[in-house]
C-alpha cells in the first residue's frame, strides 16, 4: 500500500479530461440501450373500459347482461341493479356471498343504478373486475379496505370414481358467437347453443312445486360453477373450487329449485348435491374457510359526470 507522500498528483485539468470522457462513454451507451430499445420500463396504465355510462335508475328490476364468458363479452348492460350488486360484480361477489362478503352502507342496497360500459375485445373476467372496480372508484369515489373472516363453505372435489365432465375443444382465439341468449331447447329441455358460442346458460322450466333447472356450460372453468352454485336457485351453496382440474370444460347440469313454501317436495326431486355428484362425477364436502370481506369506506351515491 502506497504512503500518502508516494501517491502521484494529477494536474486538475487531467481529471476533468477523464471524467468528461467517461461521461460521454457513458452516454453513448445509453444511446446505444434506446436504439435498441432497451428502455425503462413504464407503469402500466389501469385497465379501464373503452366507454361507460352510469346514471341513478327509478326501476328496481336488476337485470344484467354481457361481459365475460357471456355471448355478449364485449359491452355490460345493468338495470336496475343495487349498488351492493355492482360491487359484487367489481370484486367477483355473488348469490349468498353477497349479505356477507360486501359490507357497506345501509343504502347501497336501496339505491338502483343503470351501467352501460363497452369492454374491450378478449378481456378476461379478472380485467373485466378490474375495470368495475375503476369504475366505481372514478364515478363514486369508492375507497374500501379488506379483512378475512372463517365462514362455512362447501369444497368442490372430484368424486371418488373420477369426473365425468369432458374438456372442451374450442379454439381458445375464437371470439364468443354474438347474438341473444339463446332461447330454444333441445329434447331433454336444456338450451340449445350455437357453435362457437361460449358461456353459461341455463333455463328453467316450472310447474306446481318449484322449477326444473337445466344449465348447460360451454367453454367454462369449474370456478364457474363453484361461482352459479351461490345463487338462489341453486340453493345458495357457498362453494370453493378444489377439484384441481385446471383449463375449461363442457357440461350440463339438471336438478331441481327449491320447492315453493308450503309445498311438498316432489317425488322426483334432485337437489343440486346430488346433481353434481350423479351428473358431473364431483362432490361437494362441507368445510371451513377464511373468506375475503370486502368492507366499504366510502362510497358517494350520486355518480359522477360521464
């Protein structure tokens, strides 16, 4: 090691030459990444619908159409629907899960909005909530935080014997068939779908003791059906995929509605357990869960501009 005394000292003019070059090479080298396009990366934007109208609605109907997995995947058409729906559409929150999983103000269940929105073309359902959930944050200043809570749940398992559901073979580039929900039916009762058109549709058919549920489901994975089986008509099943059956798949499901009150129930009653466990060779295993809550900070009832 060099004494202090033994060190060379450089004129100051020397040092600047140096540091003045350096800084060029260095420059070059940036010049050099740009033109080959090794540039910094960028934040990308939020992802947000190409065009959305949102106004109050006096109609109290809630009715929904379009979006993802839909015939009709490229626009969203809600009427009538309570603020609690909407924010269950934003965060995938649906049937039973609604009460729980959405916490909020007293009024987002009184309150009824109209929602018209072009999506863009090949948004998934993960976007697609995104893009709701920018929405009601751009429109009604919606700010929310998170918590988990143990809930009874239902864990959807293949059955002991193996599924029965096939995978499906549509070319996952296709666009889904546009068009209306399709309205006929085939012999055995469930709807009739177009080729190409992917989704899931049901219809029901009633008679003096409840209804007759015929679902058919094209191109779908099985979180879908975890997801319908909330519903009402299903019997509101709180239900989590577990089967680890990956990619999508073809089925029909047939079972029967809850029975109207003060009816008995009929002869040929199949609760939708034991469609799933008959007809698609899955079962449903009762279980406990934590679940994300969704709990609302702030929300504004009247929407913004458009």
């Amino acid at each position: 090691m060099r004494r202090r005394s033994e060190l060379q000292v450089r004129p100051a003019h020397s040092v600047v030459a140096r540091r003045t070059a350096a800084g060029m090479w260095c420059m070059g080298l940036l010049s050099t990444a740009a033109a080959f396009g090794q540039t910094r990366p960028t934040v990308q934007a939020k992802p947000v619908f190409e065009a959305a109208s949102v106004k109050r609605s006096q109609s109290t109907d809630d009715n929904r159409q379009g979006g993802p997995g839909t015939n009709d995947p490229e626009s969203i058409r809600m009427t009538g629907s309570p603020m609690r729906r909407l924010l269950g559409r934003a965060f995938g929150v649906r049937g039973v899960d609604l009460e729980d999983l959405i916490k909020g103000p007293a009024w987002i269940d009184a309150e009824c909005y109209e929602v018209v929105a072009k999506i863009p073309p090949n948004t998934t359902s993960e976007v697609f909530r995104q893009m709701f959930q920018n929405l009601l944050i751009e429109r009604f200043a919606l700010a929310f935080h998170h918590e988990t809570k143990e809930f009874s749940v239902y864990d959807l398992v293949v059955d002991k014997n193996g599924p029965k559901i096939k995978q499906a073979v549509h070319d996952p580039k296709a666009l889904p068939a546009a068009g209306p929900t399709p309205r006929a039916r085939d012999g055995k009762g469930f709807p009739e779908i177009p080729p190409g058109m992917t989704g899931f549709f049901q219809t029901y058919v009633g008679d003096p003791h409840g209804s007759h549920a015929y679902w058919t489901i094209r191109a779908q994975p099985l979180s879908e059906l975890a997801l319908r089986l909330t519903d009402p008509n299903a019997g509101r099943l709180r239900v989590i995929d577990k089967t680890g059956l990956t990619g999508n798949y073809d089925y029909t499901l047939e079972f029967s509605t809850v029975p109207f009150p003060g009816t008995p129930v009929p002869d040929d009653f199949v609760s939708p357990m034991d469609a799933v466990r008959e007809q698609l060779g899955l079962r449903l295993v009762p279980a406990k869960a934590p679940l994300d809550v969704v709990v609302v900070d702030h929300l504004e009832k009247v929407p913004r501009e458009n």
